[in-house]
C-alpha cells in the first residue's frame, strides 16, 4: 500500500504509460511581439533634474543617470535645518526603488514582456532546461562544447551527501517540503566548508572555479533535496539521480522509479515539465531574488544565502500563490457558480487569486504559456474538470470593467495549480516545483552581485517615530498600567501545554518538535553513564509531560477515546502468557482501522524492549512506512532511556512490559482502542487524570 499522494501520483502514471512513448514532445507557445530593436530611453534617459526646496527656497541639480534613475546619495545635500541631516526617500515595499544594477532579465508590465538576458520568454521555451540555465547564469545561449560541459558538471553533482540526507531523514514525517527543503540547504553550508568564506577567508568567491562549484551543486542537488522532501511524506525511498536523463526527465524519475532502473518518465510530461521550470527561473529583483542579494551582500556563503531567499518564497504571498488559485477554484466548483463568485468579489466577500501582480498591468506572458501546457498536460493525464471553470472565471473577469479598468489580468500562478495537480502534485509540494527552478536565478544574481562594483553590504534607512528619550527606573519604581495588566503592546501571551511545566532537566520543547522525537528528548546518554537514579514521582500537577503530551495529540482527534478491547475480552495476566499474538492483533487492528477511513495514532510505551515489544514496534512502524502519514502513525515513549522514564514507568505499573494505546477516528468521530499489560482500570484512571488536567472531562465518552 502507499500513501494518498503516492496514489494519486500512481493514477497520473498510468495515464503516462498509456501514452504513446515515441510521441515527441512538441507544446504550441505563443507568438512573440514584435518589439523595438532598439530599447527606449529608461524614464526619459540621462540628463539633470532642478529641485526646489520651498521650505529653504534652495535650488538644486540633481545628476540623472541613463537607467532613469537618482543617486538617494545626491539628496543628503537637501538639508533645512533641524537636527542636519538631508533629505531620505520612504519607500515601504521598495515599490520605486531600484537597488541594483542588473543584467539579468527584465520585465515591462504594463506591455506583458519578460526577457532572460534579452532573449524573450515565449522563445526560450524552445530551448532544455539547462540550456536557458546557462544563458541567465553566464550572459549567453552555450555552445554545444559548453552546454555538455555544464550538463556535466551539474549531473556531477546531482547526489546529496550521506549527513545531509541523514538531517532529512531525522526531520518529522508530516514536516511542509519547504521546510525539508530549507533544512536541506542548510545542511549543504556545513557539508562544504572549503567555500565558506567565513572558514576559508573572504576572497574564496573571487574564483571563478569556485563559484562555478557551488552553482553547478545547487542546481543539481536542488532537485535531489524535492525528491527526497516528496518522499519523506510517502514513506519510499527517491531513487538515486540518473546523469543519463534531461534535468526534468530525471527529477520525475526520482520521484517514481520506485527502484527500477529501466522506468523512463513519458518525455511529454518531461518536457512539459521542463518549459514550466524555464518559466520560473527568473524575475527580476522579486522578494526572495533581492532575499538572497542582500544576504550574499554580508559575505556570508552561498548556500545561507539561497536558503534565505528560498524561505522568503516560502511564503504564502510569495511562492504559494497557485495552491490558493486552487482552493478559489474548488471552492466556486462550477461555470454556473461563477456570477455569484464575481460579485463576492465586486462586494469584497470574496477574493480573487491568481489575478494581478505587483509588476505586471497586463497578461502575464508566462499565464499565456502555462495555458498550451495545461492543455498538453491534459491530453496525457485526463482533462481536470477544474479548468473549464478556470476559463470561464478568466472570460468573466476579463469582460468586466470593474476588473479591467483595475488591470487584473492572469498570472502565472492561475494555470500553473492545475497543471501540477493534473502530473499528481499534492497542492503542498507546490512551492517546491517554484523553487526547483529559482535556483538558477538565485545563483545568476549572486555572481552577478560579486562582480559587482558598487555592491555594499545592505543597510536601508528607517524613519524613526518612537520615543526620544527617556531615563531607565528600577522594577520596584515603574508604576502598573492604567487598569492594570499589561502595558499597551507589551506582552500577552503565557505558557501553555509543555511550556507551562517542563521535565526535568529536559531541553526547552522547540516549536514544531514532538516530545517524542529525538529532538525532543535531548542527547543520547554516554556509553559509560551509570544507571538513571530512581526518582520520587513528581507531583500530580507535573507528572510525565511526555505522557501528556502523547495524550495531547491524540485528543486532537475529535471524539478521542472510545476503548474497545482488541483481545476478545481476555483479561490482562492471561495476555501476558503470549505477548507476540498481542502484537499481531495490535497490527492487525490498525491496519484494519486504516482501511476503514480511520487515522489510528499508534503510541507505545515501555520500560524494556525485549523481543515482542521489538516484534510489535517492528510491525507497525513497517505499516506506517507502508500507508503513509496521513494513515497511520506510531510514536514510540521508551521509559527507560529518557529523562523522568523511571516515574512513568511506576505510574503505568508496567513491570517490563508493553503497553499500546491505539487512538484516532473518523472526522465526525471515535476512538478506537486501548490495551496494555496493567492492572486494570490503572491506565483508564491515569489517561482521565492526565486529561482532566488539560481541561478536558472524557469520562462520559469512554467504554471500556
């Protein structure tokens, strides 16, 4: 069995081995305007600029320069009075603010143009994937000599290291790809210390065999890292990178291989692919390009500095627009709903995404290629039903003058949502397939950015509007907030959960971590440590915050406990005769509870892993791995290694064996079982207690 995103991949597979292999792959792109040679003078080109100070009377010229633009420089010399200092510009979002001089790619809204180093996009569609890489990174299409050597080098370097899969391997199973992603990136700093210019000095990037290194390694790993963050979710194992296949071609064979070598991904949806990526490789001075900019303008290395710009695409504004073009359609669900739709819209009940961007006051020129694609994508994998209201919605908005006099056009995240969702993308790893191919810009403007003369290290001005001055008193003199409590915008929050009350000696529970990760529970004692001592057990209020915490994500499940007994009724020391039919049954039931539409939370306890609990643990951590996260999960408390385990372990009163609790249930509701080896009613009394303590009275929705 696999989980529901290897399923859904696997329905998309078989409509691509249903399609003929030896169809070359060939998606119609719009034609290209016809544009001027020659490029208009920039804001009406160089010359000066008079300003006129009517608060001095002064007169000045300021120098304009031939991009159209002022040196912010020239205007300290406006000054009138006051403290001194010159005139500064405010421009929150840096909405008209040029920071760079680039020759990278550029962008004209209000006439829908994109161009990589001159070359317009609707062209470079016609080119491979690293062949466009190579152009926006190096300035120039490659030759054929250059192109194979860059393909190369990036093949080269398509494997990740061992301790860099190892940290993904540690990361949660349900943990957001973007966060594996990031986590990846990161890892890839410490794996390459001979780069790092804060270890091998800060002239280490003034070779160019260096930065060509490092650039040639994100991109090949970059797709090594989405392929092993798909498969963290489905519980397989991504196949190894094949140096034989095209960059789009190989990264679907990562993800579905599945540990044959022959498979070969349907060239068309390769190649389909491969024109989305050429279309996000580049934009411009966007958040997460100018993210990585002024990271890189610190010196830090380039790995840091990607791994920043990828978190600023991490972003929902950013990077996850598409899934919320997604979400709108399924949402309206039909061409008939589309005329209530728009006039939420008009009356601001509704918003529309997918329409309109920060830069562009016309079609987005890639919305009009991502169009083709989705039709080519389509004809291999079925026609998503999804895009007849996508049109619609499209004709509507269009034929509206509320919508056209505010120049909403499509962008490119309105197409692209289906597209993926039609090659079997689950909506999360969405932003990952933005990322894949961002690199390449990231990695163009960095270089491009330490070639740079004028680059500083960046450091914007602020308009300071606080406090002027004040004098510090002592605690036992400030006076309380009027009415008491706390001062306006200062603290509200208070510990809640695990924070309220941490264990003893335990490491402070990061966000995101579970208390029964190996994060959570701090490091591994020395070989040579003597035996935990045995504690008094803590008071009620602080008892076992592991066990809490257990109790605390199971509840999560509406209708949580429910107990029904997996053993026929047979009382406690007759079970203990034969703990292995214990744990077949308990596999048994979850797998049973899984293919009945339930999500069991398998947790273990115990003081000892002998043979059975290794038989039980064995099995149903098989079983996670074989239905997924989104089926099954096992979390496993070992009493007897971890901080406060002794306590539990006397408050359980399991005498070296045992104990599973099985929780979940279905979104209206029920739990489903719960058995151990305990005296009876211990475990019932101890999970009510436990509960009762977070605020929770389960005792009327529990059998037993």
């Amino acid at each position: 069995m696999a989980s529901g995103a290897a399923l859904a991949r696997l329905s998309v597979l078989s409509g691509h081995l249903a399609a003929p292999a030896d169809e070359q792959p060939g998606l119609s792109r719009a034609p290209c305007r016809a544009d001027e040679a020659v490029r208009p003078a920039p804001g009406g080109g160089k010359g000066t600029l008079t300003v006129l100070d009517n608060r001095t009377g002064k007169k000045y010229t300021l120098e304009v320069s031939e991009g159209g633009t002022i040196n912010a420089q020239a205007l300290k010399a406006i000054t009138a009075g006051g403290d001194g200092v010159g005139l500064r510009t405010y421009d929150p979002g840096y909405t008209n603010t040029s920071a760079v001089i680039s020759r990278i790619s550029y962008i004209d809204g209000d006439k829908g143009v994109l161009r990589y180093r001159g070359y317009p996009i609707e062209e470079l569609t016609d080119s491979s994937y690293l062949e466009s890489a190579y152009l926006v990174i190096y300035g120039t299409l490659p030759t054929r000599p250059e192109l194979a050597a860059f393909s190369e080098a990036v093949a080269m370097h398509a494997s990740v290291p061992k301790a860099v899969e190892d940290v993904i391997h540690a990361m949660p199973h349900d943990a957001h790809p973007m966060a594996i992603i990031l986590t990846g990136l990161t890892a890839l700093s410490g794996c390459h210390p001979e780069q790092n210019p804060a270890l091998a000095g800060q002239g280490v990037y003034k070779s160019r065999e260096v930065q060509d290194t490092q650039i040639a390694r994100l991109i090949g790993k970059i797709s090594t890292l989405a392929a092993l963050a798909y498969h963290k979710s489905t519980g397989r194992t991504a196949a190894r990178p094949n140096a034989r296949m095209g960059f789009a071609e190989n990264f679907l064979y990562m993800l579905d291989a599945n540990g044959s070598p022959a498979y070969k991904p349907n060239p068309r949806l390769a190649r389909a692919l491969e024109i989305m990526f050429i279309l996000h490789q580049e934009h411009e001075m966007n958040c997460s390009t100018a993210a990585a900019r002024h990271l890189a303008s610190s010196g830090v290395d380039v790995y840091t500095a990607v791994a920043g710009a990828v978190g600023a695409l991490y972003g929902p504004l950013h990077g996850g627009a598409n899934e919320a073009v997604l979400r709108m359609l399924e949402r309206i669900g039909s061409v008939e709903n589309i005329p209530a739709f728009i006039a939420g819209v008009k009356a601001k009940r509704e918003k529309l995404f997918g329409f309109g961007h920060r830069v562009y006051k016309n079609f987005d020129p890639r919305a009009k290629i991502i169009r083709g694609v989705a039709e080519d994508v389509f004809r291999i994998a079925g026609r998503d039903p999804l895009i007849e209201v996508a049109i619609a919605l499209q004709d509507a908005a269009l034929a509206d003058e509320y919508f056209v006099s505010r120049k909403l056009y499509p962008n490119v995240d309105f197409y692209s949502g289906l597209v993926y969702r039609a090659m079997g993308f689950p909506p999360a790893f969405f932003t990952v397939l933005f990322a894949i191919p961002r690199i390449v810009g990231y990695c163009a403007h960095w270089r491009e950015s330490l070639a740079d003369p004028d680059t500083k290290i960046l450091r914007p001005q602020q308009d300071y509007r606080g406090v002027w001055l004040r004098h510090y008193e002592p605690l036992a003199q400030r006076g309380a907030a009027p009415g008491g409590g706390a001062a306006p915008g200062g603290f509200t929050g208070r510990p809640a959960g695990d924070d309220a009350a941490p264990r003893a000696g335990a490491p402070p529970l990061q966000r995101g971590v579970r208390r029964d990760s190996p994060a959570a529970a701090g490091p591994a004692p020395r070989q040579a440590a003597a035996q935990p001592r045995r504690r008094r057990a803590p008071a009620p209020a602080q008892q076992s915050p592991r066990l809490r915490a257990a109790a605390t994500e199971a509840q999560a499940a509406p209708g949580w406990l429910r107990g029904l007994s997996p053993f026929g009724g047979r009382k406690a020391a007759a079970a203990t005769a034969e703990p292995l039919v214990r744990s077949v049954s308990a596999a048994e039931l979850a797998v049973a509870l899984a293919a009945a539409g339930e999500v069991p939370t398998v947790v273990m306890f115990s003081t000892t892993w002998c043979g059975p609990c290794k038989v039980m643990h064995t099995r149903l951590e098989g079983l996670a791995r074989e239905l997924g996260p989104q089926r099954l999960r096992v979390l496993k408390l070992d009493t007897e290694e971890s901080e406060g385990g002794p306590a539990l372990a006397s408050e359980l009163r399991i005498n070296k064996l045992p104990t599973m609790m099985v929780a979940g249930g279905r979104a209206g509701g029920k739990v489903i079982a719960l058995s151990g080896l305990v005296k009876e009613g211990v475990l019932r009394d101890l999970l009510l207690n436990r509960a009762a303590a977070l605020g929770n009275d389960l005792s009327q929705r529990m059998t037993w």
